[in-house]
C-alpha cells in the first residue's frame, strides 16, 4: 500500500514538471533566436554582369531631390553619384574654399598660421540672428589658426568674414579670388558671393564641391582642423577662451547633435545648412584599405519638415556602408608587368622591347566585376580616339609613341602611352617606358644609311644626270666608232681601187709595150 503511495507521488510531480516546462521555455528565447535577430545581413553581392542596386537613401526635402556623390579618393573612381552638376546652394560647405584659399597663403608665405589678425567692422557683415556664430567683435585679435578652426570647427560664418576681409584686402576681393580659384580646379557650375554661405546667391554643385575639397585635402593642416572633435580658443584682447564642438555628427560624439549619428572610420570635412540648401554634409570614411569622400547637399531635417532625424548623416553613413559593401579596390595596371612587346628595326638579333607602365594604376570596381578579366589592346592614337563604349569590363588601350621604332632603345626610354577606359570613359592615363633595353644592329644600320643616302631626291637626281651622261658619252662613242669604221671602210675601199686603177695601168703599160717592136722608132 506504501509502494503504490510512493509512485503515486512519483507520478504527480513528473507531470508537475511535464505542465511547467513549457512555460520556462516560453520566459526565456531560444539561443539561435537572439543572434539572428541582432546579426546584420551581409549585402548581397550581385552576379557578374548585373548591376548593383542603389543605396536606399532619403529623397524628402518637400518634394527636392538630393544631390549626391560617393568617391573613392585613392583612385578618383566615382562609385555613385545623383544630380552631382545640379547647381545648388552649399551653405557652410562654402567655407571649404575659404580655408583652402587661407591655407595656400600659409604656404605662400603671405601669412603664417600664428598671425594675429583684428577683426573689422565686417565682421558681422551678412549675419543674422540665427547664423551660427563665435561671436566675433570688431578690435578682437585672434590667431589665422584660432580663425580657421572656429570657421571649420564651429561654423562661424563671423571667422570667415575675418579671414577673407584680412587675406582680400576686404570680402569683395577674396570672393573675386574665390571665384578665380574655383575656375582654375574646373569647377563650372559654382559662384561665390560671399565666404561663408549665408547668402542664398552662393551655388555650386556635389561636383564642384569635390573638386575643392579634394585640392584642399592636400594641406595635411586642413584635415587636422576638420577633423578635430573639439577645439579650445584662448582668451583674446576682447572675449574670453571658447571651447569649441564640432558640429559633424560623424565624428563627434559631444557636438550639438549627440552621439547618434557616429560612423566607425569617417573623418571630418564640413556641414552646412540653410532652410533654402537643406542639410548638407561632406565627409570622408576610411575602411578596409579603402578611402571615401561622400557630398550629400538638400538633405531632409527637423527644420524643414516634421522629422527629428538630419539625414545629411544618416544618407552619408548609408552611402559609406553601401560603398564599402559592394566595392574592392583593386590593381588594373602593374608597374613591374610588361604590357605588349614592340618589333624593334636595326636590332641586334631581332631583339623586341617591352612596354611596361611607368607607374601603377588602381581602380575600384564593383564586387561583381571579376578581377583579372581585364582586357589589354595596341591601337594607333587614331583607333584610340573612336574606341568601343564598353561599360562592362576594363580596357587597358596601349598607343605607341612611335609605330617604327628604331635601336637603339635604353631601359626607361618614353614609349608612348596606356589609356585605362572603365564604364564608357577615360578612367586613368599612364606612361609607357622600354622594360629593357635594345643594341643597335651595325651592319643593318650601315645598310640602312647607305640606302637612304641613295633615296634622297637630290642623290637620285645627281644618279640620274650620272646615268644621262654616261648613256649620251656611250652613245657618242658608239656613233663615232661607227663613223670611224665606216669611214675606214670607205678608206679601205678607196685604196683597193686607187691600187687596182693603179693595177690596172700598169696592166695597160705592159701590154703597149709588148705591142712595140723592138728598137722602132715610135716617132
């Protein structure tokens, strides 16, 4: 009777167990569940030959399309791009030229970093009540560097007022020079009105602006400044130190915009914005030996529509991932590989020379592109000129310099030219050098001289007068001793007559005498 209690008991808690278990389960996710939920999935990579899908950026902006444009800065290779001439007003990101135009009188020696510069009365000049702003006073005495990081830093449209009145001479004549600077780096869609953006007649296009900020990124001071996460003003004549926060939210996790925005591996250039540009951003992002610069202008934000999210970060940081996920960088051209051979005349032993690069050429192509499908062809410069569109693959063009080339050729010789086309156009040009050298076959040049000694118009002309005479001395010859022959001839002639006249006569004389008789006396 105790037994079966026992098993009674036994049985009742298996099945407590059985009824609570499912319930445990259901309090606490499957281990394979939460993984999968935070993974992010890998971009799909697409089959050779099919096109890549665009990045899903954010188009709102009151019905106003973006301009846009993602370049790979090692290899120039544009990697995407929506409306890049489309003219538009850059706001702030007119400061870039502004700090590459003081930059290059840094190294002009026309100024120095460490000099001190006093504001004007125009310092305010264009400035409203929400411009962004350090508070620049007329008399105040600040350093170029303090100047050029509270314009790049903090956008102080006040800072750029400073620096273009002291470098012009007055604003006027640094926006002059800063129209002059933009049609020398072929900006053609771009006019400066003043150096900081406010005024809404600035426009210049994603284009434009990367041509600009691609020159200004030559300065290393440049980077260092738009890439600082806070700077410290000292304390001048008029205001006291000011700390600085930079207003890239790609970069700066204390900036005006919180941490929300940041992106592993972006560096700073500059922001911008206006209720008539919309939000704008340009900004570089390095990853995987890869470097980027991406310019988004008209981007949405919480001033111009009912959105807190400024999607001038939120579109660049989807453009790098997109960039990064879908592009390699890699080697079309190799400096150490030799490219084509060329026949070589008057080389000892038919020797050729090689045509290698004289420097690499890199290129960034889409994930799909397969790498070493590269196609190399020797054209004539006139073939080159109405060449394939091919937008599928790449093709390495070489152009000779010279289609007879003669030895001797040195090693390093210039040879001609090779001509990269990537998507339907020109993507780089590079110069061809002899990989080895070529001696000169003596023999075959002596030969070679000596014909075309007896080519040139002049000697055929004397050969010819040569020939002329000689056949009008032969033929003069010839037509005296044939006069002379015949003339001996009739000689001989003449003489066979005289003797046989004279034959004759004597012939006559001995018959008159035979007819005489002896001792008569003829008379």
């Amino acid at each position: 009777m105790k037994s079966k209690k026992t098993l009674s008991l036994i049985l009742l808690l298996c099945l407590l167990f059985t009824l609570c278990a499912p319930l445990a389960l259901a309090q606490e996710p499957a281990p394979s569940e939460e993984p999968e939920a935070e993974a992010e999935e890998p971009a799909a990579t697409p089959a050779p030959g099919e096109p890549l899908e665009p990045p899903a950026l954010n188009f709102d902006n009151d019905g106003q399309y973006q301009s846009v444009i993602l370049v790979d800065l090692d290899s120039g290779t544009t990697l995407y791009q929506v409306n890049y001439m489309m003219p538009r007003r850059p706001a702030s990101l007119t400061k870039v030229m502004t700090i590459l135009l003081a930059l290059e009188a840094v190294e002009r020696g026309e100024v120095s970093m460490e000099t001190i510069i006093t504001a004007g009365l125009d310092c305010q000049n264009g400035m409203g009540d929400d411009s962004s702003s350090v508070y620049i006073v007329a008399g105040e005495q600040m350093t170029l560097r303090d100047l050029l990081y509270c314009a790049a830093v903090s956008s102080g449209n006040d800072a750029c007022n400073v620096i273009a009145s002291y470098l012009g001479n007055g604003i006027p004549g640094f926006v002059e020079r800063m129209n002059q600077r933009a049609a020398e780096l072929g900006c053609t869609q771009t006019r400066f009105v003043d150096p900081n953006g406010l005024s809404n007649d600035n426009y210049t296009c994603a284009y434009d602006l990367y041509l600009i900020t691609r020159e200004a990124m030559k300065h290393p001071e440049f980077m260092e400044i738009c890439d600082a996460h806070a700077y410290t003003v000292p304390a001048t004549n008029l205001n006291p130190a000011r700390e600085l926060k930079n207003s890239n939210a790609l970069i700066s996790p204390d900036g005006i915009y919180g941490p929300g925005y940041l992106y592993e591996g972006a560096h700073g250039v500059k922001t911008g914005y206006t209720r008539a540009a919309g939000y704008c951003l340009i900004s570089t992002a390095e990853k995987d030996d890869m470097h980027l610069l991406a310019i988004v202008m008209g981007c949405d934000g919480p001033y111009l529509s009912d959105t807190e999210t400024r999607y001038n970060f939120v579109n660049s940081a989807i453009l790098y991932d997109w960039g990064f996920s879908n592009f390699t960088s890699r080697s079309i051209v190799s400096a150490d590989v030799v490219l084509d051979y060329l026949d070589v005349a008057l080389a000892e032993d038919g020797d050729r020379v090689g045509l290698k690069p004289l420097e690499g050429v890199t290129l960034t192509l889409p994930n799909n592109v397969e790498s070493g499908q590269e196609e190399v062809r020797t054209v004539t410069r006139e073939e080159l000129l109405s060449a394939p569109v091919e937008s599928d693959k790449v093709v390495v063009y070489i152009v000779p310099s010279d289609e007879k080339l003669t030895a001797p050729v040195e090693a390093g010789q210039a040879l001609g030219e090779a001509h990269v086309f990537y998507n339907g156009g020109v993507f780089a040009t590079v110069q061809l050098v002899a990989a080895n050298s070529v001696d000169l076959n003596r023999w075959e040049y002596f030969k070679q001289r000596i014909g075309e000694f007896f080519s040139r118009p002049a000697v055929i002309i004397v050969l010819v007068v040569i020939v002329l005479l000689i056949v009008a001395y032969l033929a003069l010859v010839t037509r005296y001793r044939r006069l002379r022959r015949k003339h001996l001839k009739q000689r001989k002639l003449a003489e066979q007559r005289r003797k046989e006249l004279a034959r004759q006569r004597r012939e006559e004389a001995e018959k008159a005498e035979e007819s005489t008789p002896f001792g008569e006396d003829l008379y």
